[in-house]
C-alpha cells in the first residue's frame, strides 16, 4: 500500500510541476515579451517600460518561474495587473460562488445517475430501461450553455419563478443565494448525470453477471440484498473512475455556465482577465485548475485502493 | 464446465440487429435502427454544410436591419437575428465551421494519438512511461483551458479551438490505442510474428493496428461529435470563431442578449448542435455494437 | 419418501435464437444423506438442472416438472420462501472458487452471511461459528484468514471458503457442481476427500456434478449420466461401474485413463460433439455419435427401462456388446 500511495504521489509531483512550467511557457516565453502581451504591440515605450519594471518582466524567464513558483509555496500568486489586488484575495471570492456551483452539479448528478442507473440496470431491456438511456443520449447532445438559456427562457422569461442570472452574494441571505443557483446547478448536473448514468448503468449490469453474485443468491439473499451487498460495490470501481474525470468537466463547466448566468464566479474572472489581458490572474488560475484536476485524479488512486483490495497489490 | 445459456442479452437495447450474425456488415447497419438514425442526422448536417458552399436561402452575412428579430416566416422559415440576417442560413453556413473544426481537431488528435499510443504498446518500457506520464500532464488540461492559454498569449481566433481540441485529443487516442494495442501484442498471432522474426514496426503496421482500427474508428465519431460540442462552447465563450464568420456557439451568446424580446432565436442554433451531435454519437454507439458485439454486450 | 424428489423436470433457456430445452424430461430421488454423481459432458444440461434445483436459473427460463423437497414442490413457492431455502436448506458450491467470491469482501464476512441471514447470528456469535467453520473445513490458521481476502488465497483455499459457506446452515443437501474441476489435480483430492468427510460426518446428501466419471465413481453412492439434456443411465455406482448398459456411458467409461496401464494407441474419446441445445433431434439424441444406431434411434427416443436391480437405462440397443 505505501509503495502504491508513493509511486501515485510521485506521478502526482511530476504532473503538477509539468502543468506549472507549461502554463509558464505558453504564457510568458512563447508568445514573445509579456509586456508586449499585455499591453498590445502599439503600445508606448514609456509604458512597455513601466510595466516591465512593475511586474519585474525584465528579469531572464527562468528566474521570473522560479519566483513565481517560490511565491505559491509561500501563498503569494502576485497583484493582479488591472485590480491591484491580490490573486489569491480575487480568487477566494470568487470561489464562494465557483465552489458551491461545482459541489451542488457534482452532487445532484450523483445522486440522480446513481438512482437513474441502478434503476435502468435492474430493469434491463424494459420501458423504463429505454427511457432512461433515451434521456441520457440526449443529455450528451445538448450543449450546457444552450439548456441553461433554455431553462431562463422556461423559468425566468416565461415563468418569471427565478432570476435570469446574477448572483447577489452570500451577505444577502442564504435562500437569495441558493436560488440564484438553482438554475446553475441544475444546468451544469445535465450533462454529469447523462455521462454517470450510462456508466453505473453498464457497471451494475457487468457485476450483476459474476459468479460471486450467483453465490450471494446461492446463501438465499434476495435480488436486492445482493445487488446492494455484492453488485454496488464491486460496481463503484468505474463510476469512481468517472466522476474522476468529470471534476475536470465539472470545473469547466463552470466557466462556461457562469458566463451564461452572468455569475461573479472564477469562469467570470478568468474570462475578463483574458479580456483585460491580466496575465497574472489567467497564469494562476489555470494552474489552479489544473492543479484540482490532478489532486482529483490522484484521490481517486486512492479511492479505488479503499474500495477494491486488489488494487492495493498491483502497483 | 458450467452451462452459461446467458439470456440473450440485446446490446444497450436501442434497436440491435437479433440473431442476425449470418448477415454482412451492410445488412446489419441497415438492420440497427438507432445507428441508421445517426446516419441520417449526420448526413443532413454534411449536406447542408455542403449547400452552403454554393447556396443559402439568404446571406449567412448580409444586415438588414428593416428586417431584424422577425419570426419565422415563408421567406424566412427560421426567423431572422438582431441584424436581420437569415437564421436558417447562418445555421447552414454555421454547419462548415463545426465540421472543419471537428474534422482538423480530431484528425490531428487521431494521428498522433495513434502513433504515441502504438509506439507504447509496441516499445512498452520507458517509452511507454514517458509516453502515459505526459498524457497524465495532457489531461489535467481540459480544452477550455488550453483554449485559455493560448487566446491569453495569442489573442482570439478559430485556430486556438482547433488547436485546444486538437491537443486534447492526443492523449484521448494514446491511451485508447495503447490499451488495446497492448492486448494485441499478447495475442498468439503477434507472438507468431515475432517468432518469425518480424521487426516491431512491421509487426503493428501488419498486425496490431488493422486490429485496432475499428476502435480508432469508433473513438474518432465519439470526439468529433465531443469537438462540435465544444467548438460551440469556445465560440460562445468568444475564445472559439470570430466573426463574421458563422458559428452556431456565438449565434448562441448573442442570441441571449435578446432572451426577452425574441427567444425563439436561441433555439435554432441550439437545436442545430444537439442533432448533429446526437447523429454522431449514434453512429459511434451503433459502430461500436456493429463491429464488436462482445463490446455491445459488455456495456 | 425420499428428501429431494426430482421428477420430469424440464427447463427451457432463452437463447439468441428462441427458447431452447436444456433439461428434458430428467426424474431422480435423492434418499437423506444419500450421495448421487450426476455426469456428463458440458452442455448436457448438468449445470442447469442444479440450477433449477436453487431457482437460479437465468431470467427468462421456464421450468415445468416437480422438484420436491420433504414432499413440498419448490416451484410451486413464492421467490421469498426460495430464498429461505436456499444457503439454509439446499447449498451450493461452484465450479470456479476464484471469480465466486466477491473480491471486496474479507471472507470472514462472506461466511457469516448466511449465518445472519438465516440464523440471525451476529457480531462475536458469527466470527466464533465462522472461525469452527474454517476449522471445520482443514483451513490453517483460521484466526488470521478470517480476514484475508478472496485474492490472497489459493484455489484450494478459497473452494475450502467456499464449502465452510455452504455448510454455515448445517443444510440437508449439497449441490456441488464441478467443485475440484478448476484446481490443481493434487488439491482435487484433498477437497473431494474433504466433501466426502463431511458427508459421512454430518449425514448430509450430495448431488456431486462432474464430468470426469472417475471422480464420481470414488465419491458418490449413485450415478445419473446425462446426455443432451436427458438421464440417459442411472443407478447405483457399483451396478453402472460393473456394468455400463448405454453407448455414451460406455464411451464415458472408456475415456477414463488408466493409471499404470499401458498406453496403446491414443486416448479412448466419443467421436462426434455435443449437440446445440436448439438442434436436439426428436430421436435418440446421442444417435449421430452412436456406433450402434439403427434406424430405429433415429425415429423413436428410447425410454427408461429398468434393467437389472438398481441400474435402468435409455437405450434401444443396451442388450448388445459395444461395436
């Protein structure tokens, strides 16, 4: 277990320095001069030179990763350039906003394809088999941003029972907050659960085959006894592997959704950041996200150890 | 030894040819309803890409403002935008962006997936872990955030969406290829070939990769139906086409600006995405049941 | 009146290609603390009719017949009053110890659970029963495999988890379908002997299903050979092993090896392959592979007769010396 846990952490290290070192170069060293990136070619000299010296661009790029490296071990991700304001304070406000969107979609698509794919499993190649896979065919073809202006057409145009966007912060009261993301979360959870269903569904109907299931009912366990003892967890291996990769579909879908509710969430920073070319917000918060992604990805190794003892051995 | 008479079990249930193993490839797609569906709405959304390139109704481009947020009508049949262009022909026109991208990404994608994820099977070592540590790296990237990066160094345009599905991809086919090239290198014909002495290139050019090619096959429908998703995702977000040129995600951005006073225009375009998407992804799913049924089983 | 009571049970399966007989027609009795083999090749409908027997069969199978347990018919109960009986009353032990343990479950757990389930033992109880299991069934040091799991045991190890399971409930009977066929040939003895020893010690019966005759010619008191779904010899082990009336035993017989004995020419084998479940001719159905078929086989299925004390037979020919 420890030789597993040390050779994840390592992949884990390795990834995560490559992420930061990436983003630097796409950022600062390829494109050419950053001062030149941020204030556009026709940009005055005197100007050129006083961000240079403001941001200290002028030092050699190798020393300016370094820096910025040193500075996240220490807390520090820099000023942003158009607010002058800390990084790290923009992106914790901005989360209050990003995190709850992330955390609801995630936990309502979980529960709803956990439900939705045991119950098409257990009524393989019935009605209620078809219409859940139907439903979850079409949450893969519908596009997050495209329902979300739907739902505000539904419910805010036509039914006016919720705001069309904004959010009025959390100092406004907890059910204002939670109404101005309903539509949000509801929006992000579509595709989620769509994706989560169709795996939990094929997972229970693949486990529900093996011989230790055949056992399970040999002891006299009923159908449901041993789909709950025997099936779910053997079955919880894949859909874990999944929701794995959908914290990263979960992370930018909150870009995007926050865009269509005009949400003051990380989506919103980044994407004015790009717009007021504020290279120190855009550099951290990718690597942020990056950087969640790959902790996920790495919780889930571990995760799968808990779940199936197997793993354990085969590093 | 066990008498395992398995319940014939139907694939996923969406129509798969029954006991129909003694007919050809052709006659089983004909027979799988859910696939020949997905033909059919991938095939309109080719077709009407196609018309575009010599006829649209209207100009996908031309402003009239006399005629703006109209309903949909004999002359217009799906209405027109805020500038009073015609929302069926932007749709049409739109059709080309999607497909060009999707085409380039994925084949870029595709091609060099491919070769890392044969190369690892093929070499397995450290090639192998250099090759699956780096697509680790490619994952923690989503497409947004590739997307991100490179409209943040370079500034706005089409070619950062290519680009940012066309990255992503790599890594998507590597690990797909390199899976299932791994499973080929163990099987006896592999082993036979290289007790006659074949070299490793020879053997996955002859050998592995015809062996492959329908899950290459398959792979590539599922990421070009993911790239017209997110080609209209980027497109929205404004880090994906510029206009003028047409494209159903920034119909879709501006179209919210007017969500009070005409919503009908939100939905063409959205309508528009989800067909062709659906097309694919049917197709990819029907595939997949087609050239494997063991698969189809399995999922 | 005998404890289990099989009589023209018939089970048809849901195939790609319709509703196929997979069981036609096949009666046995089983005495309290009897022994009976049940032989055959594979896809002779063996594996179905113990099965049938545990009402696990696969969706979608039809069953018609009897199969009476003390006089009661089973397919007659509701799926509750199945599940009463089953692990409790009628236990069973699978061919492949490997994939029939649930991987992510310490055995000490997978043991107790019938225990629970129909003993309502709990907690202390439970381990204390399950560890005088493990006992019970030779496996060493049962304090610490209690909670070992599946995948860190051996073959042998696991079908020893396997037997302690199936007799937690202390069950009137044992179905044991290919117990050894997946293990070493060394540990095939050992867990036959151990089968054997707890149904000496414990008086209950055995319904043994094989497809090696040797293995149930040293374990068990009576033998049913199946053919294509059908009994097509049955009686007691020595009547059959002194005197094998029909073709397909007599070519069962034959295939055996013969430890010591010279090896002239190759292995004894049936010439011919089972038939597909759907094709089963309206005949003999071991008539296409038969060296004595006549016209008649062809025409007519042959119907059990009883041909000397303890051995009856399905065979219009079983008069006559092997061709």
């Amino acid at each position: 277990m420890s030789v597993f846990l040390a050779r994840r952490f390592l992949t884990f290290l390795i990834t995560i320095s490559g992420a930061s070192v990436i983003i630097f170069l796409l950022l600062e060293v390829l494109p050419g001069d950053p001062a030149l990136t941020m204030l556009g070619v026709d940009a005055p000299d005197s100007a050129v030179a006083a961000i240079r010296l403001e941001l200290g661009l002028d030092r050699p790029a190798a020393v300016r990763y370094v820096a910025w490296i040193a500075g996240l071990f220490q807390g520090e991700m820099g000023l942003s350039y158009v607010y002058k304001v800390p990084v790290t304070e923009l992106i914790g406000q901005r989360l209050q906003v990003t995190l709850p969107l992330a955390i609801g979609s995630m936990a309502v698509a979980t529960l709803t394809a956990l439900s939705l794919g045991i119950f098409a499993a257990t009524n393989h190649n019935r009605i209620g088999d078809y219409g859940v896979m139907g439903f979850s065919q079409l949450g893969l073809a519908i596009p997050d941003f495209w329902f979300g202006i739907l739902l505000i057409i539904l419910f805010a145009v036509i039914l006016h029972w919720l705001p069309s966007g904004g959010f009025p912060g959390w100092d406004e009261g907890l059910w204002r907050g939670v109404k101005s993301l309903m539509l949000p979360v509801f929006t992000l959870s579509l595709s989620l659960t769509a994706v989560m269903t169709r795996v939990t569904r094929s997972a229970v109907l693949e486990v529900a085959r093996e011989d230790f299931v055949r056992t399970a009912r040999a002891k006299g366990l009923s159908r449901r006894a041993a789909l709950w003892r025997h099936v779910l967890r053997n079955a919880l291996v894949p859909v874990l592997t999944i929701g794995g990769v959908l914290v990263a579909t979960v992370l930018t879908g909150t870009l995007v959704i926050e865009n269509v509710f005009a949400l003051p969430g990380v989506g919103k920073l980044i994407f004015d950041a790009i717009s007021n070319r504020d290279l120190m917000v855009v550099k951290n918060v990718v690597l942020l996200f990056a950087a969640i992604v790959v902790v996920v990805n790495f919780m889930v190794d571990i995760l799968y150890a808990m779940v199936d003892p197997r793993i354990r051995i085969q590093t | 030894m066990t008498e395992t008479v398995s319940n014939s079990d139907r694939g996923s249930g969406q129509g798969t040819g029954r006991g129909t193993a003694s007919l050809g490839f052709l006659g089983r797609a004909l027979g799988h309803r859910s696939f020949m569906i997905g033909l059919l709405l991938t095939g309109a959304m080719i077709i009407s890409a196609l018309v575009s390139l010599v006829w649209t109704p209207h100009s996908p481009t031309e402003i009239v403002i006399a005629e703006r947020l109209k309903l949909p009508s004999a002359s217009h049949w799906f209405g027109t935008d805020q500038f009073g262009r015609d929302i069926l022909s932007m749709i049409m026109a739109g059709a080309q962006t999607s497909i060009v991208v999707g085409l380039i990404a994925v084949s870029l994608g595709a091609v060099l997936g491919v070769s890392l994820g044969l190369w690892a099977a093929a070499r397995r070592g450290w090639t192998e872990d250099v090759i699956m540590r780096l697509s680790d790296l490619n994952l923690a990237f989503p497409v947004i955030l590739i997307a991100i990066l490179l409209t943040a160094g370079w500034g706005p345009g089409i070619i950062n969406a290519i680009l940012a599905l066309g990255i992503y991809n790599i890594s998507v086919f590597a690990r797909q290829v390199r899976g299932a090239g791994i499973a080929m290198w163990e099987r006896e014909f592999v082993l036979a070939a290289r007790a006659a002495g074949k070299g490793n290139l020879a053997i996955t050019i002859e050998h592995v990769l015809p062996n492959i090619i329908s899950i290459i096959v398959v792979q590539a429908t599922i990421s070009f139906a993911i790239a017209i998703l997110a080609e209209a995702a980027l497109s929205y977000l404004g880090v994906g086409s510029q206009p003028p040129n047409p494209s159903w995600g920034r119909m879709l951005s501006e179209s919210q600006s007017y969500i009070f006073l005409a919503p009908i225009i939100a939905v063409w375009p959205g309508l528009a995405i989800v067909l062709s998407v659906l097309g694919l992804n049917l197709i990819g799913d029907g595939l997949r049941d087609l050239v494997d049924p063991r698969l189809a089983r399995r999922r | 009146m005998a404890l289990l009571s099989v009589s023209d049970l018939t089970v048809e399966l849901q195939t790609s290609r319709g509703m196929a007989p997979a069981v036609r027609g096949v009666t046995f009795d089983l005495e309290k603390g009897g022994t009976l083999g049940v032989v055959g090749e594979s896809g002779c409908g063996k594996s179905v009719t113990a099965l049938a027997i545990m009402g696990l069969l696969p969706d979608g199978a039809r069953t018609t017949g009897r199969i009476e347990l003390d006089g009661a018919d089973l397919l007659a109960l509701d799926e509750e009053a199945r599940c009463r009986i089953r692990g409790n009353r009628i236990a069973m032990i699978f061919q492949e110890p490997m994939t029939s343990l649930n991987p992510v479950h310490r055995i000490g757990r997978q043991i107790a659970e019938p225990l629970r389930l129909h003993r309502g033992l709990r907690g202390a109880n439970a381990r204390d029963e399950v560890l005088r299991l493990l006992e019970r069934v030779g496996l060493p040091d049962p304090a610490r495999r209690i909670d070992a799991y599946p995948h860190q045991m051996s073959g042998g190890q696991r079908q020893r988890v396997m037997i302690a399971m199936a007799l937690s409930c202390a069950p009137d009977i044992l179905l044991a379908d290919e117990p050894t066929t997946a293990l070493d040939v060394t540990i095939q003895g050992q867990i036959l002997d151990l089968i054997n020893e707890l149904v000496d010690d414990t008086g209950m019966g055995l319904i043994l299903i094989s497809h090696d005759l040797g293995v149930i010619g040293e374990t068990t008191e009576n033998v049913a050979v199946m053919y294509g779904g059908t009994v097509v010899e049955h009686g007691a082990t020595d009547r059959l092993f002194a005197n094998f009336a029909h073709p397909y035993s007599q070519g069962l017989f034959a295939a055996i090896p013969q430890v010591g004995a010279a090896r002239t020419g190759p292995l004894r084998t049936i010439p011919g392959t089972v038939p597909e479940l759907a094709d089963l001719p309206s005949a003999c159905s071991f008539a296409d592979r038969c060296a004595r078929a006549t016209e008649i086989c062809w025409r007519q299925a042959p119907r059990m007769e009883r041909i000397g004390p303890d051995q009856r037979t399905a065979c219009h020919h079983h008069g006559e010396t092997a061709a």
